[in-house]
C-alpha cells in the first residue's frame, strides 16, 4: 500500500494491527510492529520524498514489515541513541529495539522483523 500522508499512515497502521489481531497475533507483538511500522513510515514521509510503499507479512512466528520510501535512502546499519532530552532521533533507536533484525534492500526498502512471542 502507498501512503502519502499522516491520516494514512495512521489508517494502514491500524489495519496491520487489526490484522494481526485476526490472526492471533499476541498483543506485545501487535504493539511492537505498531511501533515499529508507525516508526519507519514516519521517517520515510518526513525524509523521502513524502511517500512510501508499506506492506507487512506474518510468516510462522515472524511479522516482517517493509516500508520503501519514494526517494531511497538506506539506513546506518547501527541507530545511534538520541540523548536523552532530544525531540527527535529515537525512531531507528526503537526500531532496532523491537527487531529480531533490520535490513535494507533496493527493491523493498528497510526491512525489519518482529519476533512473536
């Protein structure tokens, strides 16, 4: 799905969650993949161009979500933590947190996996 704005974000976000939901997905996972897709849908709205393809999959005890940004951009491969007072610069940080693993590929964007637990 392609977003291009906030009230869109927020609306596939939702229906990720209420998706997983659906599938029995327990609710720690549902809020760890809300974050994180909130997370790097936010960064690629404000940082790549606007727009953002977003798509997610629940394989066996794994969420993967891939958010492509319009411009690509690829991620430092290690997020460096925001100090602690800083309004911005926690988004990477948390994601990381959250994942099993982050990638990065052309074709899909950042790659991050959610562990079901």
């Amino acid at each position: 799905m392609t977003v291009r704005s906030f009230p869109a974000l927020k609306a596939e976000i939702a229906r990720m969650c209420g998706a997983l939901e659906e599938m029995g997905v327990p609710e720690n996972a549902v809020f760890s993949s809300r974050v994180v897709a909130h997370e790097l849908l936010t960064n690629a709205l404000e940082y790549g161009g606007g727009e953002a393809v977003f798509s997610f999959l629940k394989e066996g005890d794994e969420i993967t979500i891939c958010v492509r940004a319009k411009r690509a951009f690829r991620p430092p491969e290690k997020a460096a933590r925001a100090e602690l007072y800083a309004e911005r610069g926690r988004g990477l940080f948390l994601v990381d947190a959250l994942s099993v693993r982050r990638d990065y590929s052309e074709e899909a964007g950042i790659i991050a996996v959610i562990a079901i637990e």
